[in-house]
C-alpha cells in the first residue's frame, strides 16, 4: 500500500509516518499543508492520503476541500480525514460525494494503532469508516433520543456500528453474536426507521446519515411539531 500524509503537526505527521512504515506501508510523501496534496496525487497515485481537516494557511476547511477535490480526480485514491473535534457536517459532506474508500476519523484514534490501522486498510478496500463519536453527535440532543427509543438496547448498538462503516462480518466480530442475529436485528433497524434495505455497504452508511441528519432538520422545520416516524 502507498500512503500520502498531510498534517500540519511535525510530531504527528512523523508518528504516523513511523507506524505505517513499520507495518510495511510506503509512506511516499509528508506533507505539511493541503496545497500539494492534489499534484502528488495527480503524479503519484497513492492508494490512501490521510489528510488533516484544518491546515494551513487559514485552518479552517483546507482538508475536506482538498479530499473533495482528490474525489472529483477519479484517480481511485481513497481519503481517510482526521479532525481534532467532531465535525458532522464536513463527515457528511465526504460521505456523499464519495462512490467509496472515504473514513474520517478523530485525531485521538491515532493513539489506538490497530483501530487506526484498521480504518486505513478498509477505506483501502473501499469501505466507508466513520467515528463513532459522530454518531453519538447525530443523536446526542432529547429529540434524536426519541427517536431511537422505537429500538432495542442491542439495535441501537448495531445502529451505531452500522453508521460507522462496518459490515454485518464486522459487526459480528465487535458484539461477539451470530451472524443471523446481526441480520435480524438490521432488518429491525432498517423497518422500523424506515431505511431502504440496502448491502451496499457505503449506501448503508448514506441511508443512517441521511436518516438522522434528516431527524435534526425537522426539529428546526416545525419546532412544535409531533414526533412521528412516519414519511
């Protein structure tokens, strides 16, 4: 695997660097900024660039402008962002204008090395990887929380595990259940929330982002409105 890292962080940017090498990853370029990330791509052709969202000049959205561009390039190059804080909108944004191979994940992931590992060699794959931590954001606030009362303790675990990218294999090996359980309990998930049946494993992720992000904007539509999951 041939890997791009672009960090602003001297430190981080090395750390990474010296754990993909050890794992036999080839680490063709370091860079400090997102300006030259689209040329080494362009040259290149790595198979991941893992990617700061916040960098220089401004801080601000360089990252995910510049993962949005290497998307439009077509150069299957997959793009696993890291973010300092939770950043919903910008995680969406990835998602849904990628066809596959995206993860954005927090920085502290980092210090868990096989997790972190772990999203590098699936958004290689062409899986779809999202921080738990954003699914808990999506459905942190009393509204969201009636929402998924509709579900089970276990489905709403299985909910999660579904909006961070893993497959049912993945999700059998997190809770230690049989597959036919994981099967059920997703075709629960999906009748009772209403979500299009999909193995798709990125439409998957699309339909739950979709789902509750579609859940944040009703409350502003019609503050005074009833819940309903009706459509």
């Amino acid at each position: 695997m041939r890997v791009v890292i672009a960090e602003d962080s001297a430190l981080l940017r090395a750390g990474m660097a010296r754990l993909l090498t050890d794992e036999g990853i080839e680490v063709i370029a370091s860079l400090r900024d997102a300006t030259e990330v689209l040329e080494v791509v362009r040259t290149s052709r790595p198979h991941v660039v893992i990617m700061d969202v916040r960098m220089p000049p401004t801080f601000t959205d360089e990252g995910i402008r510049a993962a949005l561009d290497i998307q439009k390039l077509g150069a299957d190059t997959s793009v696993l962002l890291l973010s300092q804080y939770v950043e919903p909108t910008y995680a969406e944004e990835l998602v849904r204008n990628a066809p596959a191979g995206t993860g954005y994940l927090l920085k502290q992931r980092v210090g868990d090395f096989e997790e972190f590992l772990s999203a590098v060699h699936r958004v290689r794959r062409g899986e779809t990887v999202l921080d738990s931590d954003i699914f808990k954001q999506f459905v942190g606030s009393p509204r969201e929380k009636r929402a998924t009362e509709v579900l089970t303790q276990r489905e709403r675990q299985v909910l999660e595990l579904m909006a961070t990218g893993l497959t049912n294999g993945g999700i059998v090996n997190r809770l230690g259940i049989s597959e036919r359980a994981v099967e059920k309990h997703v075709t629960s998930i999906l009748g009772k929330l209403r979500i299009p049946n999909s193995g798709e494993n990125h439409r998957r992720v699309l339909a739950v982002l979709e789902y509750l992000r579609g859940l944040r904007g009703s409350r502003t539509e019609s503050a005074h409105a009833p819940w309903s999951l009706a459509p």
